[in-house]
C-alpha cells in the first residue's frame, strides 16, 4: 500500500475520518470557512453496541484496558445531517466533528451559507476565517532551525543531552523505546519523512501507520512544510552517531491540521478533527506543537481570560481525548518574551501535560510562555530541552540545533510513550501523574517552569511503588530510628552505590510520599524530607525500589 495511504479496515475509516469526499473548489479568490453545529444525533444509524462501526480494535482495546465506557460523544456526526449541507450548492465540508456534532464548511457565496442556516438540522453557524482580504502572512513557525552541532556521545550524538535531562536513558537502558505505543502527531506538514534516511528504520516495519491531510485532503502530508518532520524527528528517528529519537520503536500516525500562511480558527476545526481522528485510530499518546491565540482578523482573538480549560473548543478536545483514554503532550508556546506573555490554547486544557522548554543547562528558556491558566492552575506541567534542542536538518540528513517549545513536547511526549510502554496495565491518568509526581519542582511549581523537568527513571519507579501489593523483605533489612520523627536510614546488604527511590502509603494504601535518594556505598539509604515530620503519627508502610529490587516494611511515625 502506498505509504500516504493510511492502513486502517474501510468498514468503519468513513465513519472517522471526518474527509469529505468532494474537490476542492477552483476558486480565484480564498473562500471562507465555517463551523456548523448539528442540533442532535436523534437519527444516527450508529450506535454505542456496536462500537466497531467508528472505533478500530485498537481504540477499543484501550478503551476496555482502563474500564472506559462509549458516550454519545463517540458516535459520529449524522450523515443525513452532512448530506443535507453537502447538497447545497456552493458548500463544500471539510471536516466533521463528531465531539461537538459539526463539520467545518468552506462556501464560495454569503447566500450559500444562508442556506446552511436555514436548514432545520442546524443550530449554529460561525465564521471561522480564511478571508480571501489581506496578504499572506510569512511562515508563522519562523526561521527552520539552524547551526549543525558537534557530535559527542558516540550513539546518540548530540540528541543525548535532551534525553540525559529527563532521565530517558534509564527507560532505554532496560529496553523500553516505545514498543507497542501509537503516537499521534498533529503539525503543519511532515516534508521528507517519506524519504529521509533518519525516518527508514522506522518506515522499514512498518512504524507509520498512516497519513492523512486534514487541511488539503489530498491525501499527501509529505510535501507540505518542514516543522512536523523536525518534531517527529525529536521522537521517531535514528541517524547514526547523531540522534535517537526519545521512542524511536513507538509506532506512528501523522496528521496535518495546519495551515502555515495564515492563523484562523479553522485550525483550531481541524485540530479537534485530527485528535478525534486519533481517538478512533487507537493513538495512545497525542503530541501537537500547535497553539492558538491570535488571529488574522483581531476580532476572532482569544484572550488570556478564556484560557481555563473549559472555553475554546480545541482545549475542551484534549480534555476529551484525556478521558478516551489518550494523553495529550501539548507545547507550551513561544510567547515567553512577547506581548502575549502566556500559554495559548490547548495547552490551557485541564489534564493535560502542557510542556515548557528550558535550555541544556536546565534553565528556564525566555520564550517559553508562562502559566498559570486563567484559573490558576499549574502551567506549563513540566519543562524538557526546547533551546538547543537537537532536530532533523531540512532537505539533508543532519542534524541541528532548534529552539521552541515545539521541539520540547516531542522530546517528553516520546519518553510518555515509552514509560506507559512499560508500565501497560496502569492508566493515562496514572501515567501523567507518575511523570509530574518526578518533576524537580512537584512541591514548589511556579509559572515558568511547573512542576519542573521530570525524571522517567523516578517515574518508572513511582509506577512501581504504587503497584506494589506484598513484597517479600530480607531479614537483613534494618529501619531506623524507629519510630521516625523527619528522618529514616534504611540499611540492607543488598543496596547498590546509586540512586534509589523510596514511597510512603498509609494503611488504606494511599502513597502519600515520594522520594528520590542516593547510597553512598555504605549498605545505607538515607531518606531526610521535611514532609516526613508533617505526616501524623501512627503506621505506614515504606517501599523501597533500586534497580527493580523491591524492599518493603512496616513503619511508625512519632507523635
């Protein structure tokens, strides 16, 4: 099969696709475009029985693997409802949206939209840009990336640093790249991924399993523009002596929802299109360097009032996707420096990771935009290397150095694949957790960085802890002092030199404490944290994990 063609059963690839079957219109001017909302799906011929009809098995297996139910949420748009729109003259739909029951139109005359409005199945029409007045704004991703860097570390070359940051290595070190995860990327264009020699290991078996257009529906996303192939890049590839990609054996879905001449909120249309059209796909990990915030016409902006999570419709998306079972890695935004200041939309979405970008140094990264979200909650979650971060060259296979909040999702949203890879049977949500519970910053955030820069290792070792149910402990182990005011010292022959991590639960089982600590050769682990003295007296019970040895005791806390 041709490999712009995607690989999914034609039974139910109508039903999600959300691609109208008709020709673009040869217009001499840019038409415009509109989203219109249905009024129902009273008369769908679907139905949540039969979820095989609009889901792949995939989606449907990771819906059953966390106990997630089908809503009428999932049940596509009314295809009566599209024909009728499709009928009139003039009208061409673009998308479909089966979340918020509409499709993105584009006509070429007002009276053509009139007849859109009066049809009874309609409830809402609103204009959601591409005017054909004013000139085409210069590529809004700016510059490519620029200044080839020296190669170091012999088998990921200059990529290590970005991977070393976050701890990835200790995921790749026990051979978890992703295997067996589905990542879906949403971007402006993936020009050359069907041909770079950094992309054959992953096209060789088969790791892309489809391409789709959701901007031209022509079918072709790899002659379109060159950001979405320098962040698949940060995940996906493998150049020799030069870069690994965070989940280079994660499988892969592209698509473009971007448009790089102009900014309307028709992207925001066709964002919410293509993550819907990965729900149904089976993507677990959704990762988009996209963000909204102002437009080509000033009286469509958001402003930084609506970004709470619950207001655009592209960030009510990625809360959906996050209940399907799905996490959404979305960047921050460059904003950082700017008028604008803060974060844009979806990464205002409520549970998401929402990632920040510092510099090889682990400091914050001036573009970066700053949180909180208009209602306060933590933004960015977490920061990973966004300055100076490793990419695919354009039109060569090298590498460079590019700089972008675009680059540092990727790089986290690979790791996410891989840590989830690893620990399969926990769930979206527990995973997220995981990774902000091992940020540098999880008891301190601020606006800038979040949470802080994870580390996978403790993360991996968190999913560990809080699965533990009995673990079997040699005689040997000693705590103490015993009971425990703001400090225990755990001594076992078995602990190695190295880093360690440690986990408090209560009696009901609840992990109320997280710490990562260091032995220093001397069969000791020190764990001195000033929560610990917080806690109220009484039992608990303290798991201990180093290199996949589990330790687990009985512990008292002072009065």
């Amino acid at each position: 099969m041709d490999p712009k063609e995607g690989r999914v059963d034609s039974k139910w690839l109508t039903a999600v696709l959300f691609l109208s079957l008709g020709a673009a219109a040869n217009a001499q001017t840019s038409p415009d475009t509109y989203w219109v909302a249905f009024t129902d799906k009273a008369s769908t011929p679907y139905t949540l029985s039969q979820p095989a009809a609009f889901l792949s098995d995939r989606a449907i297996a990771r819906r059953a693997a966390q106990g997630i139910a089908y809503d009428e949420l999932d049940l596509p748009v009314d295809p009566a409802y599209v024909a009728q729109v499709d009928a009139i003259a003039g009208v061409e739909v673009l998308n479909r949206s089966k979340w918020f029951n509409g499709v993105t139109v584009r006509v070429q005359e007002e009276e053509a939209i009139s007849a859109v409005q009066s049809l009874p199945c309609v409830l809402e029409v609103r204009s959601s840009g591409m005017r054909s007045a004013g000139p085409a704004r210069l590529d809004k991703f700016g510059d490519r990336p620029q200044h080839d860097r020296e190669l170091d570390i012999p088998l990921y070359g200059p990529g290590y640093r970005q991977l070393e940051m976050l701890n990835g290595q200790a995921l790749h070190d026990i051979g978890h790249l992703g295997q067996g995860m589905l990542i879906g990327v949403l971007d402006s264009g993936f020009d050359g991924v069907d041909s770079s020699l950094a992309f054959e290991a992953v096209r060789e078996r088969g790791g892309i399993l489809g391409a789709w257009d959701l901007v031209d529906h022509d079918g072709d996303v790899y002659d379109d523009h060159w950001h979405g192939r320098s962040v698949l890049s940060c995940m996906a590839a493998r150049l020799d002596s030069q870069m690994i990609g965070t989940a280079p054996e994660a499988d892969y879905v592209l698509i473009r929802t971007e448009t790089i001449h102009s900014e309307y909120p028709v992207e925001e249309d066709n964002w919410v299109s293509g993550v819907e059209l990965a729900d149904s796909l089976g993507c677990d990990v959704l990762n988009t360097s996209l963000g909204y915030t102002t437009f080509d016409d000033s009286t469509m902006d958001h402003t930084y009032a609506m970004l709470d999570g619950q207001t655009l419709r592209c960030s009510i998306a990625a809360n959906i996707a996050l209940r399907k079972g799905m996490i959404p890695v979305l960047s921050a935004g460059n904003n950082g420096e700017g008028e604008w200041y803060h974060i844009g939309a979806p990464a205002d979405a409520i549970d998401v990771l929402t990632v920040g970008g510092v510099n090889a140094d682990s400091l914050y990264a001036p573009f970066s935009s700053h949180g909180p979200s208009a209602d306060g909650r933590v933004k960015p979650d977490v920061c990973a290397m966004g300055q100076g971060t490793t990419v695919l060259n354009i039109g060569v296979d090298s590498v460079v150095q590019g700089n972008g909040t675009s680059f540092a999702a990727p790089v986290l949203a690979g790791l996410v694949a891989c840590l989830w890879g690893g620990h399969p049977t926990r769930s979206a949500q527990e995973i997220m957790v995981a990774v902000r519970q091992s940020a540098t910053l999880f008891d301190d955030p601020n606006d800038s960085l979040g949470y802080g820069i994870p580390d996978f290792g403790a993360a991996s070792a968190w999913l560990q802890l809080t699965s533990v149910e009995q673990v079997d402990v040699a005689r040997s182990t000693l705590i103490h002092p015993s009971p425990f005011i703001d400090r225990m010292v755990i001594r076992d022959p078995g602990l190695q030199l190295g880093a360690a991590y440690a986990a408090l639960f209560d009696t009901h089982g609840r992990a109320l404490l997280f710490v990562r600590a260091s032995v220093d050769g001397s069969d000791e682990l020190v764990l001195a944290d000033h929560r610990l003295q917080l806690l109220p007296a009484g039992p608990y019970v303290l798991v201990v994990e180093q290199e996949g040895r589990l330790m687990r005791e009985r512990v008292i806390k002072a009065p």
